[in-house]
C-alpha cells in the first residue's frame, strides 16, 4: 500500500493551516492547539520545514513560523520532500543504489521510474493554496468493493 506518512501528512495540515490564515506568523504551542496536535511533534515539523525553506521563523515576543513563499508556489511535493526526503515508490527509485539487490539486472525497473514520475508529477501540481479550498468535482478513487464500477468516487 502506497500511503504519506504522519509527519508528511501533519505538515500538511499544518502549512494548510498558516495558509488558510493568510500566512500569518504563528508559534508552535498556538498551532498545535488549532490543528489539535502535541506540541513537540509541531515543533519538530516546523523546524524541518523551516530548514528546508518552506516556512520562516521569527524571533522574539510575536515570534513564530511564517510561510516563506505565497501557497500558489509551494506544492505537495515540496513538502513531501522537505519532511521525508525523496519521493520513491520503491528502493531503487530513490536515487540510493545498491539498496536493492535485484538493481542491476530488473526487468521492471524503468516501468517503476516512470510510475514514480508521474506520482510525483501529480504531487507537484498540486499547491499548498489548493489545499485550503474544498474540491469542486468528485474524483475518482479507489477500487470499489462493492459497485459494479471498478472505481468508486470520493
């Protein structure tokens, strides 16, 4: 199964939130009570974000963190990336070899780069402003286990 994880997921939720309220600075105790996570994990997804350049921090009295960039330009992707480094659907799509011992000679390999590609294609086109605003049409989603449709809409 393909799935985020939490930290990338809660920095998601928390960069949709600094986004949804304009980008304005905010600590870290402040936005764990919004978005209703403990506070050393908040801080430690700030701190990352912040290193990675997504987020700015302030000091002092109305100190905090800050969007570094407009939500239009920071994309999924980005935060992905920031929080769980490279983004790859198996080993040998995250740039590391010798991970995997079939590598040299798999007959699947550039079938697996490829889906790696347009997964992180698809996460790059989608902004963090995105994010803040309900999704106008259905998509399409998992294999349905009961319909008669293969798919079922989310």
């Amino acid at each position: 199964m393909l799935r985020v994880t939490k930290l990338a997921d809660y920095g998601i939720v928390i960069l949709t939130h600094l986004a949804s309220h304009g980008g304005a600075t905010a600590n870290a105790r402040d936005i764990a009570s919004e978005v209703h996570l403990p506070v050393p994990v908040v801080s430690k997804i700030l701190k990352s974000l912040a290193r990675h350049g997504l987020l700015e921090s302030h000091r002092g009295i109305k100190g905090g963190y800050g969007l570094a960039r407009k939500p239009e330009a920071i994309t999924i992707a980005q935060i992905i990336l920031a929080l769980e480094g490279p983004i790859a659907v198996t080993e040998c799509n995250d740039r590391i070899r010798g991970e995997c011992g079939l590598e040299t000679g798999c007959p699947v390999s550039t079938n697996w780069q490829r889906i790696n590609q347009a997964i992180y294609q698809a996460l790059e086109t989608i902004t963090l402003a995105e994010m803040t605003r309900p999704l106008r049409r259905p998509l399409v989603g998992m294999p349905s286990q009961t319909g008669s449709s293969p798919f079922q809409v989310l």
